[in-house]
C-alpha cells in the first residue's frame, strides 16, 4: 500500500492478500491455522510500514506516524495502538492478532475471493465451509509470488513483502508443487525476510528495514512463542 491507499478503505490490504494466499481451495482449509494471527499481525504492520506509516524507535520499539489513522478499518486499531507510545513488534502482533482472522476472512468473502457457506455436522453442530470464490484473484497473486521465489524476477515491493510474510508463515512446504519447496526457493525466501527485494527496491531501505524486522518478529513468535504457552 501506499499512503494514498491507506486513504481508500476498499484497497485490499497485505492481510487479506496473505490469508487469500493462505487459504487452500482443495480442501477449504487455511494453512497455518495455529499461528495464523501472528502473521496477520505481521501484514497489517507491514502495509503501515510500506506506507511510511511506520517508524522504529530506540531499542527496536516501533511507533505510528502520519497526522491522521489509516481509513482501511483493519489498519486503524494498529495504528492507535501505536499512537499512544512506541512499543515493541512481538507485544503489537500479541495485541491486535487476534482479532484479524474473521474481519480479513469477512473482507475477502464481501469480495468474492472467498464463499462462506453455514453447515451443520452430524445434523447437530453448526460450521463455516470454505470454498474458493473464483474471482482469479487467489492465482493471480499466487502466480506473483512464484515468479519471485521461482523464476527469480525483480519482486514490487509489495509482492517482496508478501512472499516474506508467506516464508515467515512457515507454510510454503504446502504450496509445493504449485511453488517447488526447492533449495534455490527456500533461499529466496530467506531474502525476502531479511529485507533483500533488489534493485528496484533500493530507494525504500528504511521501509524494507522495518518490514523485515516486522517479519522476523512474527518469526520468532510463530517458532517460539507457542512452545512457551
């Protein structure tokens, strides 16, 4: 996103583009259920980050910035809860994480990129049924994301953003063969979360910089922090 995007509440925002990603049409799944809001988290600060709407403060606090709150109503509570005082990333992706799943899941379904169908099981308890809602959308950013772990061409900015998030979600052995969970892949994916995007996105290292540590700390958590509980 940029900060004009921020500005139009119907732009889909990094969550939704990653959770689209995440979802699996074959079998109405979500991969990576278990630490899903982490990653989530980690896109929402991501697309503040990508947006200049982001800035990290002494001992790798991040803080909001910008005179006014995003209009993307999934990004608004991140940044008032980064107005108040700057804190640090794994205390933000434990604060707002675990409210994204249903508004993103919500957003996409409004779209048309994801069906929601009620069910009951054994006749009694009642679901929620996933199923792809065949606008394109899901293999169109599918196809983004291969063609930089893949075919190793030059990401957009967002694109690198997303193929970090999607690395750091821990699920790409899923997406093989559709993505091949290959050496070369596995290290392009590392780039990624380091902030490595190439060239193009060379005039945005302060951005890169923050959203690579965004996705580090939504690394750490998702591999350690669920060991803790």
């Amino acid at each position: 996103m940029t900060t004009d995007d921020l500005d139009r509440p119907d732009t889909p925002t990094l969550a939704e583009d990653l959770l689209l990603l995440l979802f699996q049409p074959a079998s109405g799944t979500i991969a990576g259920e278990n630490t899903l809001f982490y990653v989530l988290a980690g896109a929402v600060l991501a697309d503040l980050a990508l947006a200049d709407r982001l800035t990290t403060e002494k001992r790798g606090r991040i803080s909001s910035t910008g005179d006014r709150p995003p209009a993307a109503d999934l990004l608004r509570p991140a940044w008032d809860y980064l107005a108040e005082k700057p804190r640090g990333v794994q205390t933000v992706l434990a604060a707002i994480g675990p409210a994204l799943r249903a508004p993103v899941l919500d957003r996409l379904t409004a779209r048309g990129d994801i069906d929601q169908e009620p069910r009951k099981v054994l006749g009694l308890f009642r679901t929620t049924a996933l199923s792809d809602g065949r606008t394109g959308r899901r293999a169109r950013l599918l196809a983004e994301v291969r063609q930089v772990l893949v075919d190793g061409a030059e990401p957009s900015t967002r694109a690198a953003a997303l193929g970090a998030l999607l690395s750091a979600s821990g699920t790409l052995p899923q997406f093989d063969p559709e993505i091949p969970w290959t050496s070369p892949v596995i290290t392009r994916a590392k780039e990624l979360e380091r902030g490595d995007w190439g060239a193009d996105a060379a005039a945005q290292a302060v951005t890169r910089t923050v959203t690579a540590t965004v996705v580090n700390s939504a690394i750490v958590a998702i591999t350690v922090l669920p060991r803790n509980q």
